[in-house]
C-alpha cells in the first residue's frame, strides 16, 4: 500500500504523548507499506529529525509553524466559526506538497493523525481516509473552560464548540477514526451517530521501563512526568505541590515532591522554592528519575484520553495515586491496581500509607507492571492499527462493535 501520513508535530525523538504514538503508528505502517511522511515542526532543532525519519519514509516534508506567530494568526478566527486549532497548525509550504503528492502519487489510504491535520486533504475526495483523533480535543477545551475564568473562558468555550462542529465534518469525512479510549469512542458518538469508531490504545515498551530491582535511597519521593508548558500538567503540579505536599510532610516530614518534564515555565518553577519540591527541567533518561521515586501522581483535574506517564509508572513498578479524572481513561483491569483519590486530604492520606509500608508500595508497584504489560503493549495495539488499515471491511464497523478487538 501506499500511505500518506499526515501528523501535527515531527513524530521523532518519541518523548512525549502525542510523538510517542504516532512515531509507533509509523514504525509499524514503514514496516509493510510505503509511507510519505508530512509533518510539522514548531521547534527549529526539530528539523534535525528528518534525517532519522527518511530511514522509516519514503518520503519525509517538514512545514514550520512558529508559535509566536500562529497565535498571531489565529486572532481575526476569532470572529468566525473556524476553530482557532485549523489556523494555528496551517502552513501554505505544507499544503503545497501534500497537494502536489496527492495529484502525482496514486496513493491507497490517507492516515491523519489529529483533526487539526485533516485540513491538509479536504480535497482529496476519492482516497479513503482513516483519521486518528487520539483524544477528543473539543472535549478538553471544555475542561479548559470550566476552570478558566472570563474571557479566557469564552475562548476555551468557544473552541470546544466550533471544534466538535469540524469534528463531526471530519467524522462524515473519514472512512473510520480511531480513539485511544471508551470514554473517547463515546463522545465521537455524541458528536455524530454515524461515525465509525475503533479504539486502539497506547502502548508501553516494559524492556525499556524495566525496574531496576534497587529501591530508592533517597528521602521518600512522591513524583510526577511530563512536559510543563502542558496547561493540564501545570495545574495538576501546581494543586499538588501546594496543597496535597503540606498534607504528607505533616505526617512525614522529609517528603519530597519531584516535578520531572521540560519547558518548566515560571509557575512551576516558582514551586522549587517550596519546601521539598524538585524541578529538574528537561531530562536525558526519566528513568535515572523514576528510580528517585517511592511513588507517582496524577493529580489531574483535567484529562482525556490515556496518560503515558501512568503507564510508564506501571510499568516501572512504582504505586500511582491519581484523580478518577486520570484513571477513567484506563481499562478497568488495569485501574484496579492503582490508588485513586480525588480530594487533597484523600490523596495525602494514600501517599503517606504507601511512604509508611515499602513493602506495600513494592507490591503495588510490581502489580501496576504485570496488569499494564498484559494490556497496554504496542505489538498488540499495532497490530490492531494495521488490520485497520490492510482490511478496508474493517472500517465499515460501527457503533460498540467497532471497539472490540481486530484481531
């Protein structure tokens, strides 16, 4: 086959959520089928990628977009009913190519990864396109809102609304698309009863998380992962070290909180200057940081989707605490094995059991590895994608049965 693999940011080094799955999704497709890789990139240092890249594509084209401007950009949307995610994430050098490739390339499947990219290929009518939402965005501008205050809210408001219309344009559009979650399959639904839905989770490479087997020297350390310039990772840090951390260190004065991601921006590393917080920044290996850790947070009052850094956790062996906003994008067999709290006292209470009983904590965490390595691992989720992809009946399921598994 030939794809065309459209993705909103250059899938490559995998080192964050959105990379991680969609430089999976191209491993896999290069593997059996001759891709065409257009991307964007809204760091300049990540053009260096390429190269890595064009070892998977046959062809890899790279547009930039450069934020300061984009946001510029998208002002006079403002006034329209065009979400402000279309214009941000449009680069005219991009569309050039993709509509020069789509006119001289006979290509059998378009692949888009995120709605903001199904722009790129309105035109291209007659090729079946499956379209990978991942999360659906509408969804978390409406979470932005509602713990925004005005204006800013109205805008949040707005492009949760103006988002889900061009969602449903793009769900009519597309052969199927495809979800990381029920939860994510069930408001596609919402959106549109026809849509024909495929839930296809993330995975976690286990070898690559295997625990060391050492447990941690250091004073008892509750931690968190991601990248800060994040708004959900930001909030969920910042409630965290400012009202669950003086809750622990009330009962276990030593404790520390570890605060692990780049692009910290001046919020979160105001929070270094708390007692017992750590903002290390960008990392070259999280683990040397997970092996710092007795256990890992996710303090999330806003989430959608599947969060990475709680199967990597698991995945590590270590206990996770985490809001039932966090868990719900698990299955229920593997959110059995974590902690969930949801008010600051609640999840203080559940990090200072496990600081008080390591033995509970080693437990918890190794049982976190066996249920995430039976469920979440990329051989199975890939090979779901592919059948998806090589079998166009696939695409034709709709309604519940479209969530089951394809193999």
């Amino acid at each position: 086959m030939r794809v065309l693999y459209l993705c909103h940011r250059i899938p490559y080094p995998p080192n964050k959520g959105d990379k991680i799955r969609a430089f999976h999704q191209l491993q896999a497709i290069a593997a059996r089928h001759e891709v065409d890789l257009f991307t964007l990139a809204d760091d300049a240092a990540d053009m260096a990628h390429q190269s890595t890249l064009r070892g998977y594509c046959r062809r890899v084209t790279v547009g930039r977009v450069r934020p300061r401007l984009a946001r510029l950009r998208v002002l006079p949307y403002l006034f329209t009913q065009v979400p402000l995610t279309v214009p941000y994430f449009y680069c005219p050098e991009l569309q050039r190519e993709v509509r020069k490739a789509v006119v001289a390339r006979s290509y059998d499947c378009v692949f888009v990864y995120c709605s903001a990219m199904a722009q790129y290929v309105e035109r291209a009518w007659r090729i079946p396109v499956v379209t990978d939402f991942v999360d659906v965005d509408s969804d978390k501008w409406v979470q932005y809102a509602a713990l925004s205050r005005w204006p800013v809210s109205a805008v949040y408001r707005r492009e949760g609304r103006t988002l889900q219309k061009y969602e449903q344009q793009i769900c009519d559009r597309s052969s199927c698309v495809v979800v990381t979650t029920e939860r994510e399959a069930s408001l596609v639904r919402q959106i549109t009863r026809t849509a024909r839905v495929h839930v296809i989770p993330n995975g976690v490479d286990t070898e690559f998380f295997k625990p060391s087997g050492q447990p941690p020297s250091g004073p008892p350390t509750v931690g968190f992962i991601g990248d800060m310039s994040y708004f959900p990772n930001e909030e969920a840090v910042t409630c965290f070290a400012r009202r669950v951390l003086p809750l622990i260190r009330q009962s276990v004065p030593g404790a520390r909180f570890l605060i692990v991601g780049r692009n910290p921006g001046r919020k979160v590393q105001k929070l270094a200057e708390m007692e017992g917080v750590e903002v290390t920044g960008l990392v070259p290996d999280i683990r040397v940081h997970l092996a710092r850790m007795h256990a890992t947070v996710a303090p999330f009052s806003i989430a959608a989707g599947i969060q990475n850094k709680i199967l990597e956790a698991m995945a590590f062996g270590l206990p996770v605490v985490c809001t039932s906003l966090a868990a719900r994008g698990l299955s229920t067999e593997t959110a059995a094995a974590i902690d969930v709290a949801d008010g600051a006292e609640e999840m203080a209470a559940k990090i200072v059991t496990l600081f008080g009983d390591m033995q509970l904590a080693r437990s918890r965490g190794m049982e976190c590895r066996r249920r995430v390595a039976g469920e979440y691992n990329w051989t199975a989720s890939l090979s779901r994608l592919l059948e998806l992809l090589e079998n166009p009946a696939r695409r034709e399921l709709s309604g519940r049965a479209a969530c089951s598994p394809l193999l």
